[in-house]
C-alpha cells in the first residue's frame, strides 16, 4: 500500500471524518482509489486466498486506524450477509453496492455525512446531497437532525424537491445539490428582500447538454416571509403568493399562483424561448392579486438554441451476462458529471463500468471471488455546445476518433471489481463502452461488451 506523505488524514468529530476544506476531501478519496487499485501483482496473490476483495480489506484497515465505522463498511456487512443466503435469481441482488463507490462511501459514517470545511456535507439519495452551514450550532444541529428524519421517512431514496427545500427556504443555512444533472441551479436568497419577503427557488435552462437547448423552467418557486420560521425550521415560513413572469423577450405572464407542490405553496413554470441568446428574467411576487409587490428577483439565462447532443443526466445499464450455467457477471456501466456546487467549484465527469460474479450454489445465486476481466473505453469531447472533440484525447488510428482507455488489462481475483475514468473541467463523454469477462483455467472466457450512450 502506497504511504500517505502528500494526503492530509482526516480525524473524527462527532462520528464524522473531518475534512479542511474540498481540496484535502478529494484528495483523501484519490488516496484511498490509489491504495485499492493500484496493487502489485505480488500484493493480489497475498490477498488471494481471503475470503473478502482486496480493496474491502484495505479500506476496513485504514478506517479502524482512524476509529470511524463508514457507510462502505455498513453497506458491503449488509451485502455479504444477504450473500450467505444467495439469491433465487441473480436480478434478486440488490445493487446498492458497488465496488466504484467503496472510495467515497469509506469517507462517510453510516448516516451519509462528513464534513468538509465549515460545511457538513449529506447523502440524501443518489439525486440529492445536501451542505449544511455549521457556524450556528444550533441552527446545524436542527437541520442535521431534520434532514436525518427525512432521511429515514424515504427509505427508498426519493425524496421530492421540495421536502428537501423546506428545510430551508431561503438557502442561508442549508445548499441542496442535484447530483442527476449539472443544470438545475439552486438560487440563494435575495441579498436585501423587500419587506421581509424574498423569492426563492430554481432555475433550469437546457445548455450544452440537456434537453433542448430552448428550453427554461421556474421550479419549485416560493414566496418566503424571511423574519418568521416554517414549522419551527431556521429557513424562512413560505406563503401562497401570485406571480408576474417577465422572460425578457416581450412576453410576459401575470398572476401565476403559487399553491402547488407538496406544501400548497410554490409554483413551476416552463418556457420555450424562439431564439438563442441572453436573457433576463424578471419574477415579481405579490400577496394577493391586486396588491403591491413584495419581492423581485432577476435571473440571467443563457438559451443555446437548437436541441442537445449529448446529455448530463446520470444514466446506468445494467446487464446481467451468463457465462455458463453456473457463472453469471453483473455488468454495470455508468455516466455522470457533476458541476455546480454553488460554494465549491468543482466539475467532474466519469465513465465508470463495475462487475460482480455471480456463482450458481445449489439453487442459488451467491458472489465469489474469480478471476475478473473489465476494461473501459469512451470518447471524449470539449465541454462547449458543438461536442468537438477533445484535442487532448489520444487519436485512435484505427476509428479516426480520439479515445481514453482505461484497465485495459485488468485480471483480478476479486468477487466485484471496477474499472473508470474520470476528468476534469472541460471533459464530457459521448458513448463509453466496457468489456467484462472471466478466467477459466487461465483463459479467458468469452468477452462481452457493452455500451452505454450519454447523447439523448
């Protein structure tokens, strides 16, 4: 295992890894993908012959020198004990591990949070994450606590928008990030409201990648009394309000009534604007629909014109590839970016493949360990509206198209494995393609391979 001369170890407060700021956050994660994947050939064989992977018993040791019990941990226990028992079928195992995670769920303790900063950031779901401020202690704790509970109300992860966003209205203690695309941008609140009053919600507009490129959305729009609290909550009560739209094209919609929602008191409204270009759009709120305006609000948006090419939803295939009789691979690939943290600037975009074998036991279905093949491949492309490709891509002579190729010679012994690639600011995907297949006698079984398109 790799030492730890340049990553700056976290410690733990409160059951949470503690983080100085993003920068040291992903760099720890880096660290620990470096020590599980990149062994030798001589540390694979000594990890051979134990029962659990390689990169299970590597982050179990780090994370007990640190005294911390991680969501990893608590997700591949309950996994492995499910396993004992097997699966009818191999579409009966649950998905919700995977080895590509183990990195960044061994940084969170068992309830999805750490902090990083002056900030705690929160798994809600696999859309949402939330960053909660924790200067005012109480204030932290409240939404802490509140957030938890919803938490444990959604079970199964799907959360609407806007019982996120009634934790806090107004967005001054409290950031929500959509993790499903990269273009929904949480507005704060208004610097100086009018009369105690400020419009809060969210703007959408399809850019380089989502949807057409014509398109702007007003979502989960409230009107906020910012001096008084909603239901005990430290983020503003929400009233039902009506709305004058200006999209800053001429047209104009007038007394828009917000009682909509899972609260009765916020409205959404799409637009479909004719031409490219800039535009401001003015949003006014009243209390009643002769009364005068008690907050206005503007927003920039910037329409590309014509439809997407590539997309920036998150999207995953998952396909279930029988060897034989008795082996099944679990194959997985995935595609997601990540850009907008409104207090983090921070893009990423990654092509990620995972497998898992599956082993007939009897009637049933169990993970062991085999000698795993997976590779991944995909195109890159410049983040801007013509999708060119990335010039510092690698050309590939054979397809005239320039790709990245990664673990082209992954052979592990493992029972789930992973192979990725992930960029930077300027970086997005077209197709990504992976190849899964197994060792039978040293030989290698027939490979499979699969695709997985990111364009609409």
């Amino acid at each position: 295992m790799n030492g730890t001369s340049n990553v700056s170890m976290p410690y733990v407060e409160n059951g949470m890894l503690v983080f100085k700021d993003m920068a040291a956050y992903y760099a720890y994660i880096a660290y620990l993908d470096d020590v599980t994947t990149n062994l030798s050939d001589n540390q694979e064989k000594l990890y051979e012959s134990e029962e659990n992977d390689p990169h299970e018993i590597i982050l179990d040791s780090i994370e007990a020198s640190l005294g911390f019990s991680s969501l990893r941990a608590l997700y591949y226990e309950k996994f492995m004990t499910e396993n004992l028992t097997g699966w009818t079928k191999v579409e009966d195992a649950p998905t919700y591990y995977t080895a590509s995670k183990s990195a960044e769920q061994s940084t969170l303790n068992q309830d999805g949070e750490v902090k990083i900063g002056d900030k705690v950031k929160k798994v809600m779901s696999d859309d949402y994450e939330i960053f909660i401020e924790t200067q005012d202690a109480t204030i932290y704790s409240h939404l802490l606590n509140q957030a938890r509970e919803i938490k444990f109300n959604y079970p199964n992860g799907n959360i609407p928008l806007e019982v996120l966003r009634s934790l806090d209205y107004t967005s001054r203690y409290l950031h929500i990030i959509d993790l499903s695309t990269s273009d929904r941008v949480f507005e704060p609140l208004d610097d100086e409201p009018i009369g105690g009053y400020a419009i809060s919600g969210v703007i959408q507009y399809g850019n380089f990648c989502y949807g057409s490129f014509n398109e702007m959305t007003l979502k989960s729009f409230t009107l906020v009394n910012v001096t008084s609290w909603f239901n005990g909550q430290p983020g503003g009560s929400p009233v039902v309000a009506y709305y004058d739209i200006n999209f800053g094209n001429g047209v104009s919609v007038n007394n828009v009534i917000g009682n909509q929602g899972n609260f009765g008191i916020s409205f959404d409204k799409m637009y479909v604007y004719q031409a490219p270009g800039t535009y401001t759009v003015t949003v006014k709120a009243k209390l009643s629909l002769t009364g005068p305006y008690v907050a206005t609000k503007n927003y920039t948006v910037n329409i590309a014109g014509g439809t997407a090419v590539c997309t920036s939803d998150r999207k995953e295939r998952i396909v279930n590839y029988s060897v034989n009789s008795t082996h099944v691979l679990q194959c997985k690939i995935e595609y997601w970016r990540s850009s907008h943290i409104p207090f983090f600037w921070m893009k990423q975009t990654n092509g990620i493949a995972d497998v898992k074998h599956f082993e007939k036991v009897g009637n049933v279905w169990k993970v062991k360990k085999h000698k795993l093949w997976i590779a991944v491949r995909s195109i890159g492309y410049k983040d801007d509206n013509s999708c060119d490709v990335h010039p510092d891509v690698p050309l590939s002579t054979q397809y005239n198209v320039r790709n990245w190729l990664e673990f082209n010679t992954a052979r592990y012994v493992r029972s789930t494995w992973t192979g990725r690639k992930g960029y930077g600011l300027l970086v997005k995907f077209n197709n990504i393609e992976a190849d899964f297949g197994m060792f039978t006698n040293e030989i290698l079984s027939d490979v499979k391979t699969y695709y997985l398109s990111a364009c609409d």
